[in-house]
C-alpha cells in the first residue's frame, strides 16, 4: 500500500482562519488519518467521551460493511459566504452516497471481473453487496441559505487554463484505498484562488485494474465579486482495455479524465436566497 504524501501530515489551522475573497472564505482543515477500531471506549459512555470517537460515527451513521482502508475523517474544505451559507466537502458525507446495497461494477463488468479475480481473496468481500469501490456521486454539503437552481450557464473551462497568480491553493484527501492491489479508488477535493475567481474540484477516482477507469468530478466556480457558484458534475468512464494511452496516465487521476468519455453531467448554480 502506498501512502500518499499528504497521508502524514498534520496541520490544523483551527476552523477560524481560511482565505478570504471577496465575500468568500475557504476553510482548509487536515488531520490525520483514522484508526481502525475505536479510540474512546464509546460503547461504555461516562461523562469525559459523551462524544463518539470517528470511527463509532462512521460506524453508526453509514451502513457499509467496510470502509477504505485511509480515511480522513477529519479533513475539510468549506466555502463559506458572508451573508452565511456555505457547500462543505468530508469524507463522512462523501462517503453516504456509496451505494451500500447494490454491486453496480460487478453487475457491468461481471466477466471482466470474474476473470480477473478467480482465486483471489478480494473477490470473496463482493458477496455481500455493497459498492466496494467506494464509488461517490457526492457533491458536496449545501448549508442554506446557500442553494441549487437550475442554469444554462457553464464554468469556462478555457478561461481557467489561462496562466494567472496562485493567491491560494489547497489538497485535502478524504479518502483512499488500494483495493488489495487490484487497482485504486481516491477522494480528494482541491482548492484554487486567482484573481479571477476561486475554482475546486472532488475528484472521486477509480482504477479496477483489467477492468475499468472512472472518474466522478464535481468542479465549483466563483468569479472575482459574484455571489453566485457555478456547479458542474460529471462521471467519465471507459473499459481499460479500450484506452490507447501509457499505464502511467491510467494510473494518473489528473491526466486520465481527458481521455474519458463523459456518461453523466449534472450542472446547478448556488445562489444565496433571500
Ligand atoms: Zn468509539
């Protein structure tokens, strides 16, 4: 298993700090990874831990039967607007859209995968089904009164590509797992202010090695001085086996989206309502 860079690091810059733009604050907070089991003897309450430890709230508040192997469970990025209102990114929340009853990739690819994994143990965690490659469609948490209306506006995507100063820039992971060695699935959510306006991206990406690539992208753009959020989202997905590019790119969540074809958009933008 590898562990990402950010995977060691920890820094708390206390939930008050964050950059400001314009009318805009962006709160970064990075923790460290969480354990496996619990940390403060939750199931036998006294007065210091009436708080549940992580692991017990992730344990009661979603009903997977594993999780990923990394999970931040503490890491966030908020975009909160002065007037309040704001669209938050956790690992928690992200995790609630896996699909915790059904095994979509096996039903798809159900031969692919059946002759890939034949004798190995990872295969035998697909009988219960659930999604067990954490596949996520979630798009971030709306706190009013910021809200979604439908538009016909899109983010320019060519205006971004143009070179300007890096006023902010953050990583935060949520999560993250190997998939025993049979590929990868990777949440991570990045933030980017220039002097034009503020621009993230959760990226929710998936290797099944032999299999398939998947990328679901949830990009946020502000420009400089609006109070308005545009919102687009989308799944890319293609057959690896149907991808003319080096392994190198395959294995490269920020390269490998180019090449695949979009099956789903969804694009809202988030007003503050009055
Ligand atoms: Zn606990």
């Amino acid at each position: 298993m590898s562990m990402t860079s950010s995977g060691e690091e920890v820094v708390s810059p206390g939930k008050d700090e964050g950059f400001r733009f314009g009318d805009w604050k962006l709160v970064v907070v990075k923790s460290h990874i969480m354990g496996s089991a619990c940390t403060n003897s939750c199931s036998s309450p006294t007065e210091s831990n009436q708080q549940l430890c992580n692991f017990c709230r992730y344990e009661q508040e979603l009903s997977l039967p594993s999780l990923p192997d990394m999970v931040f469970a503490d890491n966030m990025l908020e975009v909160q607007h002065a007037e309040g209102g704001s669209i938050n990114f956790t690992a928690l929340d992200a995790l609630k859209c896996v699909n915790n009853q059904q095994d979509t990739l096996q039903v798809a690819h159900a031969n692919a995968w059946k002759e890939a994994r034949a004798d190995c143990e990872f295969a035998k965690k697909v009988v219960k089904p659930y999604d067990w490659t954490y596949t996520t469609d979630y798009r971030g948490t709306l706190k009013p009164p910021l809200s979604s209306i439908p538009t016909t506006e899109r983010i320019d995507l060519d205006k971004l590509r143009v070179r300007e100063e890096i006023k902010f820039y953050d990583e935060v992971f949520l999560y993250e797992d190997e998939l025993d060695d049979n590929g990868s699935t990777r949440c991570v959510v990045k933030v980017r202010v220039m002097p034009s306006g503020f621009f993230v991206v959760l990226r929710h990406y998936l290797r099944v090695d032999m299999v398939l690539v998947r990328v679901n992208d949830t990009r946020l753009y502000s420009p400089a001085g609006a109070s308005y959020v545009l919102r687009e989202s989308s799944t890319r997905e293609a057959p690896i086996q149907s991808l003319e590019v080096p392994h190198s790119v395959i294995c490269d969540p920020d390269l490998v989206w180019q090449y695949l074809p979009v099956i789903r958009e969804d694009i809202d933008k988030l007003i503050i309502e009055s």
